[in-house]
C-alpha cells in the first residue's frame, strides 16, 4: 500500500490547482490521512481489484505499477480528465478500474499555511 499511497499523494498534489510546492504527505492533517487511506482501502477492498491487483501491469516506467495505480486511482476519484481509462496498455481491465474508483468518491484537498486538508 506505501507505493500505492505515494502515487496517490504524488497525483492529489500535482494536479490540484493550488501550489502544493514543497508540501508531501508529512503535512497531510490526520483527517487528510485518513481520508486518503480511506480511498485507498475501499479501491484495495473491492473483489475485482483484491483479484487482480498483481495483474495490473503498466510495461516500462520510472515508477513502480503500484505507484502508477496510486497516480491513476487519485485522478480517476477526481474526475480529472485522466485515469486508469486512458492507459492503452490495460486495456479493458482500464476501463472497469475506472468504475470502480469512481464509485468511491472525490478526495479534494486544501492548503492552509503548510499543512494539506480536506
């Protein structure tokens, strides 16, 4: 779950529109914490993903699959425009991990002085 979590950490913070610069899950509140893991819990908890998670594989890439499932699961959560449907290389397994992840809801996040809220 580390790598999954960084991804998505790395994800939230990158495609908020608020500068995020300098910041990383240390200044996350407990509740931003929870939060995040929360999501990351109930994608890691569903049948399809519990079965298939060694599966997803992104081919060659600076970061880890799990990273990548971290980054996709926080665009897709958002609504960003991007996410597990967009990578060619998952084919149809993409567009089932976008449901899924969109059925868990938005994680959206705030800056006030260097902590990150949601």
């Amino acid at each position: 779950m580390d790598d999954i979590k960084l991804g998505f950490v790395s994800a939230l913070l990158w495609s908020s529109r608020v500068d995020f610069d300098g910041l990383n899950y240390r200044n996350f509140t407990e509740s931003a914490r929870e939060k995040v893991e929360g999501v990351i819990g109930a994608f890691l908890a569903n049948d399809y993903v519990r079965r298939n998670i060694d599966n997803i594989k992104y081919g060659d890439h600076e970061f880890s699959d799990y990273e990548l499932i971290g980054h996709d699961l926080a665009l897709s959560v958002n609504g960003h425009g991007s996410g597990f449907f967009a990578r060619s290389e998952l084919g149809g397994m993409g567009d089932r991990l976008q449901r899924i992840a969109e059925s868990i809801g938005e994680v959206n996040i705030y800056r006030l002085g260097d902590s990150v809220y949601v």
